[in-house]
C-alpha cells in the first residue's frame, strides 16, 4: 500500500536532499559544463571566475573547477550546500537567493542549470535576478541559462526515469505545467521509493508483485515564473547582447524559432 507525501517549496528537496543526484542520475553534467565553456571562449571574455546559481550538490561547478575555473556556487538549500562542500573543497559557496544575490568580486561567466532560472517564481523577481547577474559581471563576462517558452508548454508531457540506491528502487518524473496566461507556471514532480523493482508485467504478474510491495510516494508543485522567448529577450536586452541557441550541448547551434527549450547565452553591455 503506497504512502503519500505532498510537500511545498523548498520542502522535497530538502527532505531528499540525499537523493538529489540520483533523481538527477540521468544528466550529463560533463557535457553540458564543457559546452557552456567553449561557448565562453567563442562569446564571453575567456576570464575564469564562474559562479553557478542555484548549484544544487555542485555537479556542475565540479567540472568547471577541472575545467581550470575558479569557481563558487550559492542556493537556497543548505543541505544540498553542505553536499556541494563536500563536492568541492576548493570552491566557495552560499546560502543565497538568486534574485538578489551579490559577489564580493565581479565573476566571468555566471551559469544556471537544468531551467533553475525559473525558480526566480515571478516576474519582478526575475528582472531582481537578472539585474544581480549584471552587476556580478566583468565587462565582456556572460550568462548562460536554459529555459522553456511558456507557450509551446505540452502539459500533458512528462519525463520519467528509474534508478536504484541503497536497496531501494526509485521512480522519478517531472513535467511543466501552463494555464495558457498569467505570469505563473509549475514543475509538477513525483518520486516513488519502493522496495521491489519498478518493472512492466503482466496484470496478474503486476497483481502479485504489488502485494509484496511498499512504496512512499512524494509529490510536489513548484511555482515558478513562465514567459515567453520574446519576454525574456525584452527583459534581458538593456543589460546583455542575447544569442539563443537550441537546447543541445552536443554542438552550438541557432534557435530554430519552433523549439519550446533552448539555452540562452548572454554577453555583458
């Protein structure tokens, strides 16, 4: 018999905390730190201080730290600090809001990851966001973020994927969810530990299998900010020069207009 847990906020995280990278298990952290850094070296002024907001455990500063980077890394979640610490020795991180943060040293090149960036949950607080990026700049430094266009949204979409640690099987997924207006979107997300392998049979086979089973189940609603690719430009524009590029860290290619992903690299103005 499933139980249920329904958190907000930060709560899930925070509770999971430990299982962060596992639910993240399936992203290439290596690749996409190693394409934002040759997209450094084409667009922004090669400098090597980095600052990742919203870092999570730090997986990514990890690989800009091997890519000769200087690095430091700030989030809301002490626990997943305290992991990047560990993660990290030699970076510096803090216990910070990323819609008003501020560096004691102008940094290079800021980043953030898998679509923190709306995490900002508004949009004054995302102007906020983008006027601290600005100001922790070196002249010529960038922002690079990915994101998603509230408009080309699929709600009925979803990600999933299966993981095992510890003894225990896993379920995670995640999807975007859009009212079709407003200024407000969710990252609905669910996680599922159980103690039998998550596997597809047959109804009677599923039947028995789900008798030995227990299972806890999380679920999750984070608002966040939704806009469209136009709004972002418009918002960005009197800070950075803005080239989008489609969400591909296997090679650098322009936005194709049609995609509902893409990663957005700013240069300092």
């Amino acid at each position: 018999m499933p139980l249920f847990a329904a958190m907000s906020s930060n709560a899930l995280y925070t509770d999971l905390s430990g299982y962060y990278d596992l639910m993240c298990s399936d992203i290439n952290y290596q690749q996409q730190s190693a394409s934002i850094h040759r997209l450094h070296q084409f667009l922004g002024n090669n400098g090597k201080q980095h600052l990742d907001l919203a870092c999570g455990t730090g997986p990514h500063v990890r690989h800009f730290i091997d890519l000769g980077y200087q690095c430091s890394g700030l989030d809301i979640n002490q626990p997943m600090l305290d992991m990047a610490m560990r993660r990290c020795p030699e970076a510096q991180f803090n216990l910070q809001d990323m819609t008003a943060f501020y560096v004691e040293q102008p940094v290079d090149l800021i980043t953030c990851f898998l679509y923190s960036i709306h995490y900002s949950a508004g949009i004054e607080r995302l102007k906020s966001c983008i006027a601290s990026v600005h100001r922790a700049l070196n002249e010529g430094g960038l922002f690079c973020f990915n994101t998603v266009d509230k408009h080309r949204i699929d709600n009925t979409a979803s990600i999933k994927h299966f993981a095992e640690f510890d003894g225990s099987h896993f379920a995670f997924e995640s999807g975007w969810h859009y009212s079709g207006q407003g200024e407000k979107q969710s990252l609905n997300l669910s996680i599922e530990r159980s103690n039998q392998p998550f596997s597809r049979l047959t109804d009677l086979e599923l039947n028995a299998e789900e008798s030995l089973r227990q299972t806890e189940l999380w679920q999750d609603q984070h608002a966040m900010v939704a806009t469209s690719f136009t709004e972002l430009q418009a918002l960005l524009a009197p800070y950075f020069e803005v080239h989008i590029f489609e969400h591909d860290y296997e090679k650098i290619v322009p936005w194709d207009l049609a995609s509902g992903n893409a990663l957005f690299v700013c240069v300092k103005i």
